[in-house]
C-alpha cells in the first residue's frame, strides 16, 4: 500500500528577515495556498502502480509500497544521501534509516522531533536538553543533525527543525565521522529537501488544533523560462499556545534554483528562518525521585517570562558535475549565520525542593551567534579492477567557525509552595545576572578551523558480497578567548581562564569505518561493520572545553537485513556495541555545575520492520533494547556502573494504516500506533528518574487526487508522561489533542 503523501504548512513570509533575493519569489508563493510535493506513483486504475511521469504533475498516494516506490520507509532500493556513494539501503553494510515525508504528513508531523522516533534506537533529549531546540539520542549517545549534508554548527545549542520542503530524513546510526568529521558517536540525522522540478505545479495545507495551534505551509516550483533553469520556493508559518502555555512561532521560506547546463547541474538556495519558543528547562521538578504528580499537568515552576529568540540564515551553493561516466566532481559550499537569545531557568540539580520550597532557582540569560563556512570537494570515481566494481568518494572538506557567546545568572525567589507553584518573579526588574563558580557566566569567542581528506570505497566484489571502507584524516584547530576573567574558571587541564588570553589547541585524529554484506539468500543478508570516530569538544554550552581533548567513539555493529516480496516486507536487525571515551558530563556537588569526563558504553539490539500486509493494510514497526552504562569517571568513581542521563533501556513503536471505501467511494484510510520508552535518569547519579509510558495515536482521512483532510489524535489515553530527564525537572508530554489537516495539490 505505500504511505500518503505529504501533509504540513501555508505561509506568513517575512520578506525583511529572508534577504533580497527571496524577494524575487514572495509573489509567486503568496498566488498559491495548496501544497504538494514531488510526484512519486499513483494507482493505474487496475490497482497496479505506474509512474507519475505519466501522469499530471500532482501530490498523489503512492500505492503497492515499497514495490513501486523509491521513497519508502527503509524501502531496500531506497538510495540514502548519506553514503556520499549513492549505495541503495540494500548494499549498505552499515544501519541505515531513511523517514519518508508521506509517513511524517500520514502521522500529522509538521516538526523533525516528531518524527525522528519512526526509526529505531532514536529518542529526544539527553544531556543540554532544554527543551526548546532539537537534541536527539541515538543508541543512547547524542546525535548530530545536518540538512542536504551541511552540519548545523553549534552541536548543542542548536535550532528546532520544521518539515518546511523536506522529502526526507535519513538516519546513519553509530559514528560517522568517516564520512561527516567531527561528530557524535550516537549517529547523524540528515535532512533532505525537495529540488526544483522542471514541470510546474504547486500546493499547501494548512492544520488547526489543540492548544491554539495553526500551521500552514506552501511550495510552488517549475521552470523559469531560460533553458535549463528550474525554481521552487517552499515556505512555511506556525503558531501555538501550547498546552503548558509555552508558546511558539516559526516562520521560514527556502527559495531554490537550479540550472543543468550541459555536464553541470549547478543548485543554489537560501534558508531563512525566524523562530520564538518559551524555555520550560525545569517542567515538573523532581520529588522524592520522580517528577511531582499531585500537580496539575500544566503547574509552572519556571520563570513566566522565560522566552528564545532564534534566526536561520543558510545560503548554499552546489555544483553537480558529470565529468564522464566514470567521474562526478560535487563542488559543495554552505555559509550558516545562526544566532540565538534567550532567558531560561538554569537547569541543574541544585534546584531541588527542600521542605515544601523549591530552592536555588536560577534564570539565565544567553545571546549566541554561530557562523560556519563549509566547502566540500567530492570527486566520485566508479572503476573496476578486475572483477570488482567501485565507487570511490574522494573529499576535501574546508570548515571554518566562530562561534560568540554570552552569558551571565540571576538567582530566584524560592517557590513557597512546590503543591501549589506560583513563581514570584515577574519581570527582569530586581533580579541581579552575576559571574562566579556559583551562577553559570561567560562572555567568549570560539574560532575553529577544520581540515579533511577522506575516502569511501564501496566495493561490489561479486553480485553477493560487498565490502566498503572509509578513512578520513583530521586536522583541528581549535582556540578559546576569553574576554572576561571569570573567578574560579578553569579549562579542561585545570588551567585558570584570563580575559585577553587566547588559549588554542591542535588535533590531528584519524577517523575509519570498515563493513562487509554478504547476500546470503536473495531475500536475507548479514553485515557487519566497525567504526572510530571523534567529537571536537567545541560549543556554546561548554565554551571551557573548547581546547580539550576530543572524544572519541568505537563501534561494532552486526546485522542480518531482510527483504521479501520484491520489498514488500522489510526487516531489518542490528547489534551493537558503542563505546565512547573523554565524555563531557555535567555534574552538581555541592550545589555548584561541573563538568567531568567520563567514559560509556552502549550495548544493544534492535530492529525495524516496514510491512505492505495487503495493497491496504500497511505496517510499521521498531524495537529497541540498550544497556548504556558509565564504565569510568576519574571525577566522580561511584557513579561508575550508573547509566548516562536520558537513555532508555527499551524503546519500540507500533503504527499501522488501513485503506477502504465507504458506499462505493475509494480514499479513506485509518491509522493507530503506540510508542513507548522505558525509564530513563536525569543525569550520571541516577538519584532522579523518568517512569516509562505507553501512548496511543489514531489518525482518520480521506484523499481525493487534487486534495484530501486529516485528523490525527495523539495521546488516545490522556496519559501524563514525560518525553525528556532535565537536570532539575523533567519535560512533560501533550495531553490528548487532535489536529485537522486540509491539503490541496495542484
């Protein structure tokens, strides 16, 4: 059966915000209101699929699943950008997932973090959670999220992602930095936009819901009229009041051209986004263990004036060029200005209740700006030597970054009653930011230079096995300089930290991956992979650790992947086994934040199964089980054994839809799943703890070809449950709410 197509947005556009040259395209997005993405397949009549080129350009339901349609969940035939080698997810010896956009729309989903948990092994939140950015988990290590390939920038402090033009999100899981450099060991999650269509038509659509939320969303793309020039704009604006009263805005456009010219297919686009969230770092505190539950769910305990401020600016330019069959040069480059200014309660465990009081409340004031140039050489070779075909990625890869921040801490008013919250402080006026060991303070400059040269073969030694192997050298220039002295700051080493003094740091690593897919029967293959990476500890959060030595990741990774029916059902199985060394932690004692380098451990199993029972009846599923343990801490020996903050033991979703007529007339389907996520701590003490939960959806519809309607119910049960372990408190999750969605496709 295959998913529905897309489903998000309708725009409020900015053009002050975006720059002169979105201008150019505002008129064309504002003369449309239906959204539809790029044709994929559609039913024939007979019930059969037939291509979309065939047919006019508009968003229609692919049918016959992973059959006929590249762009399925984990679908076998499914190229993933993330291999750099464009290697199907079949001969890929390595876990990779890839979301499609018509099951994130199929859900109701218009933001990345509600729809990372399609994949397995993948959780929000994690240490520096605050709960008004994405952070995601991956095996129970922390993940890395890049759009078209480009990295974010400032890992920790980062943005809140929409579904604004996006096809797809693909999801390598375990160290990557073979291919992407400096990252997490958890995985990276890459998010892969719509191009420019040749053919003209557009669309949109817009959903209404729970807690005053409205999101619209459109794109419009075609030919511009010069010989090989095609355009697409997608743009996107959303509003909440949320049901904690944390309200948010998001407004964005992605303007895109793209021009083919002989050998040449040359992309430029330009993201824009401006976005307002309210910071809830604290949700229900902890007591006695375990977030407070004789409150109601929407009880306050932070600030009523904490707000984020955040804008986006990314230009890209890419050069697609097809020098002969044998060699492809990707000249790639990316400039992301990024800033961010927000109030926030300090999240850490010295805010705890004492008594009825909640004590030593804390709100901090930050103004962030992260600017990252990226340039990318890839030549592409495909040879033979002998019997043995290749495709090897040879790299280059120039990144510079600075990334400025400021910060100073105000401390609180207790809250009298912790049953009965009411925060006495309402504006800034009274409150008094300081600097010193006791309040979380700096004002620095971070600069880094990165240098790559990479490579990445991926062999086809026979029809049956496949080996590839990566190797990319490092070279990290990483400096630090302070321009206040804060009293009781050190780095890393324990080195005071002096206003004017620049403090610099060089690394040199050697990253590596190696994996090997036998297809043992046509529909069964085994894999298995090793992988080192490294993380330069270089953000915004920890500026101190910005001249430490990096951390570093090894992965073993074993698996069988499955395929019946021509793709029909797929099924695939991991185990792993991660560990992760010169970890950053925070840790409290007494009742001052430090940070401490530890080593973990992650092992686990987990699959993931995408199932077209019937041309009706679809499936997905996904399990996870992880054991992720503190297996050293030269700082703080008795949390040694201890499992590191926010990582679920198990972890497994459950969704399934259904097609059907009603009275004769064909379209309507009906959806239901489940999620849960075991027990998860709020850091390496394991003093306090998140319980598990199960949560129901359920989503009902009706698809036309030119337009269709959504209703999707989260949180069937009304259950209180928590989606993240703060420091202080935890994140708490929606109550039961329903969203309607409106689509047209033209």
């Amino acid at each position: 059966m295959g998913f529905r197509k897309p489903s998000t947005q309708a725009p409020t556009i900015d053009a002050a915000s975006v720059g002169a040259l979105s201008v150019l395209f505002i008129g064309l997005t504002l003369t449309h209101t239906a959204r539809a993405q790029e044709p994929q397949l559609t039913d024939n009549g007979n019930g059969g699929p037939v291509a979309a080129a065939t047919l006019p350009p508009v968003e229609v339901r692919a049918e016959s699943g992973a059959l006929a349609q590249e762009d399925g969940l984990n679908n076998p035939y499914q190229v993933s950008a993330v291999s750099k080698t464009g290697t199907a997810l079949k001969d890929l010896p390595a876990s990779v997932q890839v979301i499609p956009r018509a099951l994130l729309s199929e859900q109701g989903a218009t933001m990345l973090r509600q729809g990372v948990e399609n994949a397995s092994g993948v959780n929000v939140g994690g240490p520096d959670s605050k709960g008004f950015f994405d952070h995601f988990m991956i095996r129970g290590l922390q993940a890395q999220v890049y759009n078209d390939g480009f990295s974010d920038g400032d890992q920790v402090n980062g943005v809140s992602h929409s579904l604004n033009g996006v096809k797809r999100i693909e999801i390598l899981e375990g160290p990557g930095s073979a291919l992407f450099g400096s990252g997490p060991p958890g995985g990276t999650i890459n998010i892969v936009h719509y191009t420019p269509s040749s053919t003209f038509h557009f669309g949109g659509d817009i959903q209404s819901g729970s807690f005053g939320t409205v999101s619209s969303s459109a794109y419009v793309t075609g030919p511009t009229g010069v010989a090989g020039l095609s355009y697409r704009v997608d743009a996107t604006a959303s509003r909440s009041d949320g049901f904690r009263d944390l309200s948010s805005w998001d407004e964005e456009i992605r303007p895109t051209l793209q021009w083919k010219a002989g050998n040449h297919k040359v992309e430029f686009s330009l993201e824009a986004q401006r976005i307002r969230e309210t910071p809830d770092s604290y949700g229900l505190i902890y007591f006695h263990g375990s977030p407070i539950t004789t409150v109601p769910i929407d009880a306050k305990y932070s600030t009523p004036f904490a707000a984020a401020r955040g804008s986006y600016i990314r230009p890209t330019l890419t050069d697609e060029w097809k020098v002969d069959e044998f060699l492809t040069i990707n000249n790639r480059f990316s400039y992301l200005h990024r800033s961010l200014d927000f109030f926030s309660n300090g999240d850490s465990a010295s805010t705890k209740v004492v008594g009825d009081e909640v004590t030593r409340r804390q709100l901090r004031h930050q103004i962030d700006s992260d600017n990252t140039f990226d340039y990318q050489l890839e030549p592409v070779w495909k040879f033979a030597t002998g019997s043995v075909g290749h495709t090897l990625l040879t790299g280059f890869e120039y990144q510079h970054q600075i990334i400025d921040t400021v910060r100073a801490t105000a401390d609180l008013p207790n809250i009298a009653d912790v049953f009965a919250p009411v925060p006495r402080e309402t504006s800034l006026a009274g409150l008094t930011f300081q600097c010193d060991a006791r309040h979380s303070c700096d004002n620095d400059r971070l600069l880094a230079n990165f240098y790559s040269l990479y490579a990445t073969d991926q062999m086809d030694v026979t029809d049956k096995l496949k080996i590839r192997a990566g190797v990319r050298k490092d070279w990290w220039e990483t400096s630090l300089t302070p321009n206040i002295t804060v009293p009781g700051r050190f780095d890393s080493q324990g080195q005071a930290l002096v206003a004017g003094t620049t403090y610099a740091r060089n690394d040199a690593p050697v990253s590596w991956s190696v994996g090997l897919l036998y297809k043992l029967l046509p529909w069964m293959s085994p894999y298995f992979g090793v992988s080192q990476s490294y993380l330069a500890n270089f953000n915004s959060e920890s500026t101190q650790n910005g001249i430490g030595a990096p951390e570093s990741a090894l992965q073993y990774e074993a698996g069988v992947k499955f395929s019946f029916f021509d793709g029909q059902y797929v099924l695939n199985t991991a185990l792993f086994d991660v560990s992760r060394d010169n970890v950053a932690a925070l840790l409290t004692t007494g009742d001052v934040e430090n940070v401490v380098f530890d080593s973990q451990r992650t092992k686990g199993a987990e699959a993931s199964l995408d199932a077209s029972v019937t041309a009706q009846w679809h499936v997905i599923a996904n399990f996870t089980a992880q054991h992720a343990v503190i297996t050293s801490n030269p700082q703080g020996v008795s949390s040694v054994g201890n499992h590191p903050q926010g990582v679920p033991a198990y972890m497994a979703k459950l969704w399934t839809t259904y097609e059907f007529s009603i009275a004769g007339v064909p379209g309507f389907h009906v959806g239901a799943g489940i999620d849960y996520i075991s027990k998860t701590y709020s850091d390496i003490t394991n003093v306090n703890s998140i319980p598990s939960y199960v949560i129901a959806n359920a989503a009902f519809g009706y698809q036309m070809r030119r337009w269709g309607v959504d209703v999707n119910v989260h949180n069937l049960t009304n259950r209180r449950y928590f989606v993240a372990a703060n420091n202080a408190g935890a994140y708490v999750g929606e109550p039961l709410s329903a969203f309607v969605t409106l689509h047209a496709n033209f």
